[in-house]
C-alpha cells in the first residue's frame, strides 16, 4: 500500500494541472475566432483586426498601464505645442473691400444694364422696355421692378439728366432707397445676464449652412465674442465632424452626439445647456437641410426651436438662401418664415456668377433683412450686408 500512494498522488496531480489548463486552452481558441461575415442582418462583419492582438474582439481592451517618462521623454514633450496653434479670421472691415472688390468685376446685368440703358441719347418706350427686362433678369421681383422704372421715368423726365456721371448717381439713390438702409441689419448676439445669445440657422439642403456657421464663427471670434457651436445636424454623415473642424480652426468647442441620427432637439438642447453652464456669449444651432414642401421635416425644425426655448430664448433666426435659385429662394423663404420666424438672411455664392437682386426680393416680401453674404469658398468669405456697399459694388 505504501509503494501505491506515490503513484496515486502523481496522477492526482497530473489531473489537477490539465483541469487547470483546459479552460486557458478553451480561452485561447475562442479568442483566436475571427467572424469573416454578418452574423445577422443587423450585425455586419468587423474590421480586419488579423495583425492586431486578441483579433475579432468588439469590446475595446483596457489600455495598458505605462511606464513613467524617464528624463529625455520629459524633455521631447517639453517641446511640443501644448495646443494646436490658432487660425486668427480677418477683421469684418477687409470682408467688405472683398465683396465690392468681387461684384464690380463681376458681368451683373443689374448695374451695367441699367447704366448703358438710362445714358443713351434717347430714351424711348423700347428702352424703358429693356429696363424692366434688365431688371427682372436680375431677380429683383415684379413689384420692385415697376416700383423702379416708375420713379426712374419721373425723374428723367423731370431733371432731363443723359450724362453717365447723373445717370449713375440717380440709380445709385434709388437702388439704395429699394434696398432699405434703414432696416436693422445687426445680429442680435448679446449675452443676457444669466444666458448666451442663441443663434439657429436653418435653409434646404446644400446651401451651405454648416459652412456658413463655421465662418459665422470666425467672425463673432474676430469680434472676441465667447462661442459654442451645436451640431444639430444628425441626419447628414459627417455635418457634426465638419462642425467640429471648422471650430477647432478658431478655438470653439462643439458640443455633438456620437450617435447617428441622433435626435436634433436632444443636441441642441444640449448645446445650449452647456453654454449656459460654461457662460459662453453666443451659442450657435447648426440643423439639417430640408426641403420647404416636408411638412414633417418642418414640423420638426419647429421642435428644435420649441426644446431650445425650454432654458433660453431664440435671439437669432438666420435663412441661409443660394442667391442663385432666384425666385425659388423666395418660395423657400417664405415657408420657413411661417415655421420659425425668420429674423436674418444670408445669402450665399454673392459672387460674380450671382445676381444680386434677389436682396430686394426677398426683403420686400418678407420685411426680413439680408444680415451676411456669402463671397466665395474662403474661411473668411462671409460678412455683414452694407445696402451702401451692395449698390456701389453694383454700379462700380
């Protein structure tokens, strides 16, 4: 019995250590198991992840635990930016030399026309005619167009002017006078005493609302203003991410759901509750396009405003229109009024393939100012609607 038990114990062992090693063996190759295909509808295959340690793993691995830095690391930090460096936007001064530099070398039929029209010898029914035409091709709008050509024959007639140099200078007085200076053009993007201002931009798909929030930003930054973007726009794939972009260029914070098709509403009440918690001076809305004739999509725009309104005024409404759609800007410009009240337009693509007139289509209908155009593609291709500026740039 005694030359037995050493025999017993070692095979009592030798079944101890394969107990133990089956489960570490079991674990390996279930870890080793990649899924090559959808394992259901709704389950696509992963990624690649053969080269990478523990292949085919969904959750993330525990980051591993790092040395401290020894000296030389602490010195090769030491030495890189603590922050990327800062793009600083142009001052608004320089955007409006820009626009009127871009219109008057631009080929618009509004002012050139109408220049070479009114300083002709003889100015006859036919050239009165050309006018109306001339000023309908630039989508000034029929009422605007009678409302122009009425004045201009009573004052022809009248004063009896033929000279380019009085010619130019009448049209200049009563574009000016059409376009409305009086109107309040400033953005209303002061911060009350507990709150941000809060800015929405709204439009139809591709008109560029996003980028027109980002150089937005630029601007109110220009302005030293303390801004917060919101990236309501959930439905495009990637609008949160060029929102980001566009921010980070200034120095402003995004505030965006990692979820796509998040709920709109959700963000930008988010957004606007983080503004109020980091006292922020503006907190800016970006939403989705939609077309004006989507009764539940515009029904949902006017959701997002409602949620906002829960901890904070809606100080600013911004349309933002494509000045080459015309008339069809027009019909956008009215349905969204109705939904959100709309307080500003910007217009974009103010460049020389736009026609101008739409600026006094818009505001004549509406009663709603053109606060921003849009010059062009560049970051700081955006700034505030001068009517003194718009005209001379016309007629330049």
């Amino acid at each position: 019995m005694n030359e037995l038990l050493p025999i017993i114990l070692s095979i009592v062992v030798g079944l101890a250590v394969i107990g133990g090693l089956i489960p570490v063996f079991l674990k390996a190759r279930r870890s080793n198991q990649n899924y090559t295909g959808p394992r259901d509808a709704n389950d696509p295959a992963p990624l690649d992840t053969s080269d990478a340690q523990g292949g085919g793993t969904l959750v993330e691995d525990r980051p591993e635990t790092q040395a401290p830095p020894s000296d030389e690391d602490v010195v090769e930090e030491a030495e890189l930016p603590a922050t990327p460096t800062l793009e600083t936007p142009l001052p608004v001064a320089g955007r409006l030399v820009r626009l009127r530099e871009r219109l008057s070398k631009s080929n618009n039929a509004l002012g050139k026309g109408l220049l070479a029209l009114l300083s002709r010898d003889t100015i006859d029914e036919d050239v009165w005619e050309e006018v109306e035409e001339t000023l309908l091709l630039a989508d000034i709008g029929t009422d605007s167009t009678m409302e122009l050509v009425d004045t201009l024959r009573e004052r022809v007639k009248v004063l009896g002017v033929r000279s380019p140099e009085h010619v130019q200078a009448m049209l200049r007085e009563e574009l000016i006078k059409l376009i409305d200076p009086a109107m309040d053009r400033t953005l209303n993007i002061t911060r009350h005493d507990d709150r941000p201002a809060v800015l929405m931009v709204v439009g139809v798909n591709g008109v560029g609302k996003t980028t027109t929030v980002g150089k937005l930003a630029r601007v109110l930054v220009a302005e030293e203003k303390d801004v917060l973007l919101g990236a309501a726009d959930t439905f495009r794939a990637a609008a949160a991410e060029q929102l980001a972009t566009w921010g980070a260029r200034v120095g402003v914070p995004t505030v965006k759901s990692d979820v796509d098709g998040a709920d709109p509403a959700s963000v930008a009440f988010e957004a606007v509750k983080a503004g109020i918690d980091q006292e922020v001076d503006v907190v800016m809305i970006d939403t989705a396009g939609r077309l004006q004739n989507k009764v539940g999509l515009m029904d949902e725009l006017g959701k997002v405003k409602r949620v906002i309104e829960k901890q904070a005024t809606v100080d600013e409404v911004l349309l933002v229109l494509d000045a080459t759609t015309g008339q069809n800007g027009l019909t956008q410009a009215k349905v969204f009024a109705e939904v959100v009240n709309i307080t500003g337009i910007v217009l974009t693509k103010l460049d020389g393939t736009a026609k101008g007139g739409i600026v006094v289509a818009i505001q004549k209908t509406l009663g709603v100012p053109v606060k921003l155009v849009g010059l062009g593609e560049g970051a700081d291709d955006l700034a505030p609607f001068d009517a003194e500026s718009f005209v001379d740039a016309l007629l330049a």
